[in-house]
C-alpha cells in the first residue's frame, strides 16, 4: 500500500493580506517556513519560480540557475525535496492579457521566457515538473479572443517547454475563473484534450484542485477519477471550498467531508502516488489567526487526509455490493454517512 507524501508551498503560510484587506501578520522567512514544513511531516516544496528566485526578470540566466542552486542546497540541508516549479504568468505587467495567448507577440515571447527559465530552476532543484496555472489565458471581453487561435497558442506554449527540455513533464492545472472570467482551460476533460495536441502527449498530464472543481460545479472526486483513467493525475492541490464563491483554498474536509471521503478514497483505490506523485496541499492560513498559528491549517489538512484513509480502510466493500446489488441507493447513503460519522 502506497505510504503517502505531502507538499506544500511557500505561499500556503502567508501574511493575512486579501483583495479587501492589508496584511494581519509578521512576515515568516522562507528558511524559517523550511524548517517548519519538515517539523509537520511535509516531503516536498511546491514552487513559483519567483519564490525560488525573487526579482528574477532583473537577472540573467546564469544568474538564475546559481540562485536556484543555492535554493537546492537550502531544501536539501532540512531533507525536502522541489515537487515542481510553476512560471507566475499572472503577477507581472507583461501578462495582464495573458501570457502564451495575449494579443501581444511581445508579451507571449515573455511568457516563453519565463516559462524556460522555470525549466532552468526546474532542473537545478532537482525536479521535472513544470505546472502551469493558466490563470490569465482568457477573456475578459469575449470578442477579444478567437478560442481557436488561443487554444493553438496555448499548445505552442506547451511545445516550447517540451522542446526546451525533453525531460521535463507539463502538468496543467485546470481553473475555469478568477481572476480571469472566460477561461480556456476551466476543467480537467479540457487539460485532456490540450495534452492530445501538444506535440508529445505523454509528457502532459494534469493537477487537479479540490477548490478549482468545485468553483466549476463539479466533483473533484470524479474530476480525479477521469484523469486517473487516462494515467494522466499527476499532481492534487487539496483543499476545500464553500460552493462557487471566490477561490478560497480552506483546509481539506472543512466543508465538503463525504467529497473530502471519496477523494481520497479514489486516490487510494487506483494507484496514485505509486509513481512518486504527492499529496499536495494548497490551503490558505485564515485572516484570523495569530502568528504563531500559521500552520495550523496545514497540519489540520494532513490529519483529516489520515483520519479519512483510515475510514477508506474500513469501508465494508462486501456491504457496498450488497446495497449495489439491490439497488438499494438509500441504504447506501446511510451507510456511508453512518460510517463517515463513527456510527457502528
């Protein structure tokens, strides 16, 4: 049985600052955020490539690949690893329409810079993933975009990382809004079919994120499932949200626990994690917490991701088919809650 191991990254301990309201809290430093993760059990570090290599539009390659080096050595002293490095498409001037499917040719050749040299950090942490967020690859205005154009844009984005580096995998993780409102990428089905035209398919998979589904109005658990099916879930963000709102990235089960249940549990049943995926964690410290409970949200993600594998565990599969069998979905339902809730 797979021994599960958990990422989070740097961005998941943060200040308290929102679109609505300034900073609640002290800065925490990202050795100090290190040494925490491996205190909690956390593996591996999810990154941006600024995170490892602030200000790095101001720097050259070499430059790059030395600071990220020295990142390595950083994660390697506390016995973490990269899980993988995602190019912030969204943050800087040059994508604000975008980056690989802006209406600017100069802007997308940033993009692809960009996203090379999240190659570059890549390979010199030690890792060859590649996750794109395609946060801004939309429309804010609908006719601004042809979707037929921006989806070959999108796929010669892609090619360019695949070209750079041939062992490096893509892994997209599939939003359909905020902050942008027509997304061209929304679900997983899109990540699927995006991967079939890139010009080597087997090296693009998906990320899927509990939040992400959910704000698409549909089940994480079975967005998983199609992905699995197709051996193409590489990496999860869990987390959980409260219905179609803004992203919110609340701790895992805090509001959807049977979704939190057969998440995990289809996890479980189909492998995942047997070829070194991770179980990775994108979950938000809350406003209202104290400095010194920054990871408490973290922790509490983790514990609920064990408790529920226990609970996968002991799920009476003979009584599930006995209930399948009579078609007897009611009986089932019960079951699950009753069982979900501690009830023998």
């Amino acid at each position: 049985m797979t021994k599960f191991k958990f990422s989070v990254g740097p961005w998941n301990v943060h200040e308290g600052e929102d679109a609505f309201g300034p900073a609640v809290r002290e800065s925490i430093s990202f050795e100090d955020k290190v040494k925490k993760f491996k205190e909690i059990g956390i593996d591996a570090i999810q990154f941006h490539d600024d995170d490892a290599v602030p200000e790095m539009n101001d720097l050259n390659e070499a430059q790059i690949k030395a600071r990220a080096g020295e990142v390595k050595k950083l994660i390697d002293s506390y016995g973490l690893a990269a899980e993988f490095v995602a190019p912030r498409l969204w943050m800087d001037p040059h994508t604000s329409d975008g980056g690989f499917t802006s209406n600017s040719k100069e802007d997308r050749e940033f993009a692809i810079w960009r996203a090379h040299r999240s190659v570059d950090i890549a390979k010199e942490l030690g890792c060859n993933r590649i996750v794109l967020w395609l946060a801004r690859e939309g429309t804010l205005s609908q006719e601004s975009k042809d979707p037929v154009e921006a989806t070959k844009l999108l796929v010669d984005g892609i090619n360019s990382i695949l070209k750079y580096d041939p062992s490096m995998r893509v892994l997209i993780e599939p939003k359909p809004n905020e902050p942008i409102d027509r997304s061209f990428c929304p679900t997983i089905g899109h990540v699927l079919a995006l991967a079939h035209l890139t010009s080597d398919p087997s090296r693009v998979g998906g990320l899927l994120e509990t939040a992400h589904a959910v704000l698409a109005g549909l089940d994480p658990a079975i967005e998983m499932g199609v992905a699995l099916a197709h051996k193409k879930l590489w990496g999860v963000h869990l987390n959980d949200q409260n219905s179609i709102r803004y992203d919110q990235d609340k701790s895992f089960g805090a509001e959807n626990l049977r979704s939190a249940f057969n998440q995990v549990m289809v996890l479980k049943r189909h492998g995942y994690g047997n070829n070194g995926e991770y179980i990775g964690l994108d979950v938000k410290t809350m406003r209202t917490q104290k400095l010194e409970v920054s990871y408490a949200h973290i922790e509490n993600s983790m514990a609920i991701f064990k408790l529920l594998e226990k609970k996968v565990d002991t799920f009476d599969l003979a009584k599930r088919d006995e209930f399948i069998a009579k078609r007897d979905y009611e009986a089932l339902d019960y079951y699950t809650l009753s069982h979900l809730l501690g009830v023998k």
